[in-house]
C-alpha cells in the first residue's frame, strides 16, 4: 500500500507497518500516530528522525500491522530478503525462522576499503608482503553451528524466503 492507501485505511481505524517495522502507525482523532518497537508513542509531526519518516512516507510496501506481524503487538515482523538486506547495511543482524541450525545469523561487515596491514596467512594467499595493505570490499558473514564465522552467500531459497527477521540480541 502507498501513502494514500494507508491514509484511508488508518481513517477506517486500521493499523500500518512496513514489513520490517516493529512498530506500527495509527489515526487517532485525526492525527498519525507512531507507536515504535521500543514503545514509544507520538504524533507523526513530532518525530526526531524527519528524513526517514519522510522516506517511510515515500514508501509503496505499507501492510497491516497485526498481532501476528508486529513485535510491540505480541507477532514478529517477517520480511522478504530486500528488508533484510536494507537491516543488514544499516548493521542489524538477520536470521530465518526456517533456518535448521539454531541460533544461525548473519550480519553485513563494512570490509576494508582503505586497507588493513594483512597478516602471515593472508599474505602468503594472496602472494603479498606481510604487513602489506589488504583492501576488502563489504560482505555478509553468518555464524556456523561449531561456534566459528564465514563468509555468507544467499542461496535461492534464502533469497525468496518470507520468513527473515531480525535477531534477538539476547540470542547473539
């Protein structure tokens, strides 16, 4: 739903999120109100992060807020791939529900651009000097079940899956 599809929804009484939201919005007495994941509750004219809430406004893939899809209503807040990655580039780590291995996730690491002293190992891989800047581009990494990290590529199935969300940090 656009921004005018919400608006007349939330006129009708109904609840909003954006797929990745755990939080919602609602009409009350004719004003947007926001209720965020972290249960603060105000008037749409009164956030502090303006630009996003713009941007949220620009948006085309408003849905019903649920109990079922929404955290702060008991539910939790699946998306697709495309909100996991946009988490994932602003640092918040993701998983799957359907994923087998428990407590599996992934997070994206902003590499190393400018270029990191490589070490012994990596220098003798890449036939440098060690000590010599090793320039990385940003990837995604994922925890395994044997407690160590590697380098993540999404398979299809992950990329069509429906089931992302974010990770619990008490489960980290």
């Amino acid at each position: 739903m656009n921004f005018a599809e919400i608006l007349a929804y939330m006129k009708q009484g109904g609840k909003v999120k954006r797929p990745h939201w755990g939080g919602f919005w609602e009409m009350q007495d004719g004003t947007i109100i926001i209720h965020t994941k972290d249960g603060e509750v105000f008037d749409l004219f009164d956030t502090k992060m303006k630009e996003y809430t713009l941007d949220c406004m620009a948006a085309d893939d408003f849905i019903p807020a649920a109990d079922s899809n929404t955290p702060i209503l008991g539910g939790v807040a699946r998306m697709d791939f495309s909100h996991a990655l946009h988490l994932l580039k602003k640092g918040v780590p993701m998983t799957r529900e359907g994923w087998n291995g428990k407590g599996l996730f992934v997070v994206m690491q902003k590499g190393y651009p400018d270029g990191i002293p490589c070490n012994k190992q990596t220098a003798d891989a890449w036939g440098m000097e060690e000590g010599e800047l090793f320039k990385c581009e940003p990837y995604v990494q994922i925890n395994t079940v044997h407690g160590s990290h590697s380098m993540w590529v999404p398979s299809i199935t992950d990329l069509f899956a429906t089931d992302w969300v974010v990770k619990k940090e008490e489960e980290r």
